[in-house]
C-alpha cells in the first residue's frame, strides 16, 4: 500500500470517527421538570461508528475507506462532545461543541528510516434558535409530544496534517492543514412521551450548504430516553451521518466524503 495513502486514510478514520450524536435535549420537558419560565437540559454524547466508508484525500492523493469499529478503536486520541439547550415557553437556545482527535506516529519501511507523524482534529461549535411548532398530545393514555424546528450557525475546523521526518538537514514540507469556516445549520426534532420514564426522539440535521466547501453534512438519529432518576436522564439510539467536505489548499487537494452509522450514548441533566 501506498504510505500516503495509508496515513491518509487514518486521518479521516479519526476525523469521522465517535463525533457526538446531536440527539436532542428537551423542547419536551422531562417528567419531574418545571414547565414554567426557564428550564434548561446539559447533555454528553458518544458515537460510535459500526461502519464508516468514503474517501478521504490529504495533498491530493485519496484513500477509499471502508472501516469496522474496531478499526475506529484503534486510532483513537481524544473525543468529547457536548450539548446545552434553554427553553422558556416554545423558544429555546442550543448550544452545540465537539471535539475528535488523533497524533499518531509511525516508521516508514527501508533504510531510510523516516518517521511519520499523523495529527487529525476536527471541532465544531455551533448556536442555534429553536421553536416548538407542536405541542399535544396521543393515543388513549394521551401521551405529550412536541415537535421543534431549529436554525443557526456553525464554526467547523478540520486538520489533516501528515508530517514526514527524514534524517539530514533537509525537512520535507508538512502534508495537508487545518481549514475553517461558518455554515448555516437547521434541523427538526420529534418527541413522544411513552410513559413516566421513556421518550422516543427522532432528529434530522443539516449543514454546510457549500459553505467553506462543506457541500452538505446530515446527521440523523432514532432514539430514546429513559428517565431512572427525577434530574438525569440516558438516552441511547441509532445515527446516520455523512459529510462532503473539499478545498484546495497550498499543499493540494484536500478533502473527505465520508457516510457512517452506528449507535449513539449519552446522559442528559435537567435542571431549572
């Protein structure tokens, strides 16, 4: 195998890999919240990826990828997430971060006896309104749910940098970089109290639009809450996500275009 190639696929690996679900907080209070004035919901989330596929491209030359999360295991550096939402009546605040990263060395094979050093971090922090457009209720027990619409903006920043290290006086340039850009973001949530402890959510998030180069990412989820204590909850479920992201920077085509899927966890804090 090509070494570039190879490093090249173990950044996207770490790029793509545990991004925390955006799985929803709570435009639907939680059993035991107030529903009056402010209430407010604090979540952390792990994704992990049964299988990630797509190709991923450092300095103009692409890897075709196709991942088993065992793979994604191994190379993990570092990844947390987090969520915050306010709600007051049918308007709520979302704040969204995340962080996913990777320094990983190696040897190249020969005599040469060149060492390799492979940095991958990707972030993001994103602000959001919302606006609960449904409130009501279902079936015979006539169960609470709501339905919210949410739109904002976004900060991304994705490195892939590949450093070569060759012994003599010269350096090889670094491979890759770390663009960053804005993009709008929306999305919609779907909530269905099942009964004093269980909730099912549905969510679909867009974002990108070709914005800094990011065509389009979606990030989809099916899930649920379930509510052992009166302030906590943990939420579970299954996500969709993809991305298609490319530039040109000074060191070559730079890009990714990744789908993956797999289950999501978190725990959620209510509080007002």
């Amino acid at each position: 195998m090509n070494f570039k190639k190879s490093a090249c696929a173990a950044s996207t690996i770490t790029l793509t890999c545990l991004l925390a679900s955006a799985a929803s907080a709570q435009s639907l209070p939680p059993p035991g919240q107030d529903d009056e004035g402010w209430r407010h919901t604090l979540g952390f989330y792990l994704f992990t990826p049964l299988r990630t596929t797509g190709t991923s491209t450092v300095a103009g030359v692409s890897a075709d990828l196709d991942l088993d999360l065992g793979d994604v295991l191994e190379v993990l550096d570092f990844a947390a997430a987090g969520r915050y939402e306010s709600w007051n009546g049918d308007f709520g605040i979302i704040v969204d971060a995340n962080y996913v990263g990777i320094e990983e060395d190696a040897t190249l094979p020969g005599p040469i006896g060149a060492s390799v050093n492979v940095d991958v971090r990707q972030k993001w922090f994103g602000i959001l309104g919302a606006y609960r457009i449904a409130d009501g209720t279902y079936g015979a027990a006539n169960q609470r749910y709501t339905i919210d619409l949410q739109g904002g903006i976004r900060y991304n920043s994705i490195r892939q940098e590949i450093d070569i290290t060759t012994p003599g006086p010269t350096t090889p340039p670094v491979l890759g970089g770390d663009p960053g850009w804005v993009e709008p973001v929306i999305g919609a949530r779907g909530m269905w109290r099942l009964n004093d402890r269980w909730t099912a959510i549905t969510s679909l998030d867009l974002g990108g639009f070709g914005a800094g180069g990011n065509d389009l990412q979606i990030g989809a989820n099916i899930g649920f809450d379930y509510q052992p204590w009166d302030r906590t909850a943990i939420t579970f479920g299954y996500r969709y996500f993809s991305v298609d992201f490319s530039d040109t920077l000074s060191t070559g085509a730079f890009a990714y275009d990744v789908t993956q899927h797999g289950p999501y966890f978190g725990l959620k804090v209510f509080f007002n």
